[in-house]
C-alpha cells in the first residue's frame, strides 16, 4: 500500500483529500503546518508528499527545500497562487507537479498515480547503464554522472536524462515528453519541461547558454545529440 502525506492547513480539504485517497486505496496521513509536515515527511518516508504552498509555521517552499536535500520522494504543489512565479518557483526548488485550488479530485488522483509510477528498471540481477560519451546514466541505482564526477540530478531531470539517452537523435515535442516523464496529458502550459531541461543543460553542457547536447529544435521541442 503506496504512503502519502497531505500537508495543508485547510480541514476540510484535507479531510476530502483523505477519504478520495483511501478510496484509491492508499495509505494517508496528514499535517497542518509546514514544521509538522517536515517531521511527518521524516517520521513516514511517504511515497508521495502532496504540499500545500501557503502553510503557517514553515511555508511549503521552504518545506519543499528542506525535503528535497533528504530525499527524493515525489512532490506534487497544492497552491492557491495564480501567479506563474510562484509555480516555477516552487518547480526550482525540487518539486516534481502542481495543481492550482480549485481543482478536480479526478485531475488530482490522475496525477497523484502518474507521478507514483516509477521510472523502469533494469532486470533483476543486472545492470544497465547508459552511455553519451563523458554522461553516464546507471538505471538500477538511479545515479548519474558526467566525466566521472556526480550529477546531483533531481528524479524527474533522471528520468529525462535517462529517456534522452534512450532515445538519442530523436526529437520530442514538450507534450509528448509530458506524456513519457510525467505519465499523463498535462493540462495547461508546459513550463515543466522547459524548467527540467534548463536544470539538465546546467548540469551537463559546457556553456549551458549554448546547448551541444540538449538542443531546441525550432517549432518542435528538444532533441539531445550525443
């Protein structure tokens, strides 16, 4: 039975949020306030962390911070914010998706299950590891590296890297990377992606300004060559 932890102060939110979870058949428990949700997210190691933006005690970017330097537990932003700002920001700091209030439960759980599908890995007892001249990519240990030296990848920059690698020479539309990294038809702009692979070109160009690896195709998306 999968773990999630709700972390928002609204009662009856959380209360809706419960009951539709655990008729999904999870496992839900909750916290009221950013400084609680932290000691939650500790005590638990949930597979799933939805979090509120707006929180008393810690607010949930800070939250997101602290979470995302102890584990890599998937991220989903409950936010009543309009303002794109606060989204990307909250995607800067490590979260994996959000949702803006109001939203539909249906929209909700079809997230929740998309970003609680696990990246694939190699058969039992093997190991596979992908190879872009001095990028390297181990799957089953889910760890990355570049000319030796550790890439600090978040897990949806891995599993980009990971599909890039699979797919090398091939170009992608930002929907049809939606589809493959995410797991569902994201509804609204696809900033995500562009986020994603900034972080990625940070980490793995020489001169991120001026991508070799991760190229823009012009009217299409991104296409990595390596």
């Amino acid at each position: 039975m999968k773990k999630i932890l709700v972390v928002d102060d609204e009662p009856t939110l959380v209360a809706t949020l419960k009951y539709n979870l655990e008729r999904e058949g999870y496992h839900v428990a909750t916290a009221a306030d950013g400084e609680a949700g932290l000691s939650a997210a500790r005590a638990n190691r949930p597979d799933l962390i939805l979090l509120d933006l707006l929180l008393p005690v810690m607010d949930g970017l800070e939250v997101c911070r602290i979470l995302r330097r102890e584990m890599t537990t998937p991220i989903l932003m409950l936010t009543a914010k309009t303002e794109e700002i606060d989204k990307v920001v909250g995607l800067e700091l490590g979260a994996d998706d959000y949702v803006t209030k109001p939203f539909s439960m249906r929209e909700l759980l079809a997230r929740v299950r998309a970003l609680l599908r696990r990246a694939e890995t190699a058969p039992a007892g093997a190991t596979e590891v992908l190879v872009a001249g001095e990028l390297q990519v181990d799957l089953r240990r889910r760890e990355a590296s570049r000319g030796g030296q550790a890439l600090p990848l978040k897990p949806k920059e891995f599993d980009l890297l990971a599909f890039f690698l699979r797919n090398r020479g091939r170009a992608f539309t930002r929907d049809q990377l939606l589809n493959q990294i995410w797991g569902y038809d994201f509804v609204g702009d696809t900033r995500t992606v562009d986020v994603h692979i900034r972080w990625l070109r940070q980490k793995t160009e020489d001169v991120p300004a001026k991508p070799s690896r991760l190229i823009t195709v012009r009217g299409v998306g991104y296409r990595f060559d390596g």
